[in-house]
C-alpha cells in the first residue's frame, strides 16, 4: 500500500483521544490514515474531522484540525494517507 505524508501530529488530548494535525495535504472524512513515531504506528479510518470544534468533512494543506484516534499519539508524529 503507498503511504503519502500528509501532516505532522501537533499535540495529543489523552481525556478525549484526540490529536491536533497541521496538514501538509488533504484529508477527508473515510480516509484510511497511518500514524507514525519512532517504533509505534497504527491505522485507522478517519470518522470525524474538527476544525476550531466545528465539524468539517475535509481538511486542506495548511489546516490545523482535530480527530479522533484510537491509540495514543505523540507531538512530531508523522499522519500518513494509506491508499
């Protein structure tokens, strides 16, 4: 599967699960997206992207936007587009 850099992780929120992302590309709502740092990376689907807490379904290069993760994430992460 080709991976493309689309952005780094900016800061982890462990109460809710959420990462903030600056995007260097595009991402959309049923994305399927890679997080990686040093030894730990995980998958999985994009189900909602926020944008200074408002819902949007997609995300452009130079955005700062939030989403849900299912595993925990560090700053510097880097977020892949899996297609």
């Amino acid at each position: 599967m080709a991976e493309i850099l689309i952005g780094e992780v900016i800061d982890y929120f462990a109460k809710v699960g959420v990462v903030a992302l600056r995007l260097t590309g595009s991402l959309k709502v049923g994305d399927r997206i890679k997080i990686k740092g040093g030894e730990h990376e995980f998958e999985q689907e994009v189900e909602s992207i926020q944008i200074d807490r408002n819902p949007v379904e997609s995300a452009d290069d130079g955005d700062e936007a939030g989403i849900k993760v299912s595993e925990r994430a560090h700053k510097g992460n880097k977020v892949y587009l899996v297609n």
